[in-house]
C-alpha cells in the first residue's frame, strides 16, 4: 500500500509526543514515577484513542492524561 509507511512513522512520531506530554504532566502530578520506564497503562490508552480517531497530540495527550487519572481513581477505590 503506498504511503503506508509513512502512516506508520507518523503514528510513532504522534504517540511519542503524546506520550511525552501526558508522562511529563502525570510525573509532576506524581500520579506516575519519575523514571525512564515506559508506562504501559498510559501508552495503551494513547494506541486505543488514536485507533480510535484521534490524531491530534494535545487532544490525545488530555484525553489520555484524564483516563488515566480516572482509572487511577477507580482502582484506588475498589
């Protein structure tokens, strides 16, 4: 499929600056460690909200950035 590998770049380029965004904001809330290791959890969460549609890095780094603060909420309770 022409272009296809130019797609795929892009979405690795994308979910790398999403997730710099949403990890940068989460360390400093200190809702995740401030190490190197990725966050699996967070980096699932930006792969299904671009399979989803969403191109946009701010948008995905927000949207990413409140489910996982609402998912953290919800297995803080249970």
């Amino acid at each position: 499929m022409p272009g296809g590998r130019g797609l795929q770049a892009m979405n690795v380029e994308l979910v790398s600056d999403a997730y710099a965004i949403a990890a940068n904001y989460l360390r400093r809330s200190g809702a995740i460690p401030d190490t190197l290791v990725t966050n699996e959890r967070l980096l699932e969460i930006i792969i299904k909200l671009i399979q989803h549609g969403e191109f946009n890095k701010i948008r995905l780094a927000n949207k990413a950035i409140a489910q996982f603060e609402t998912q953290s909420e919800a297995r803080a309770v249970a």
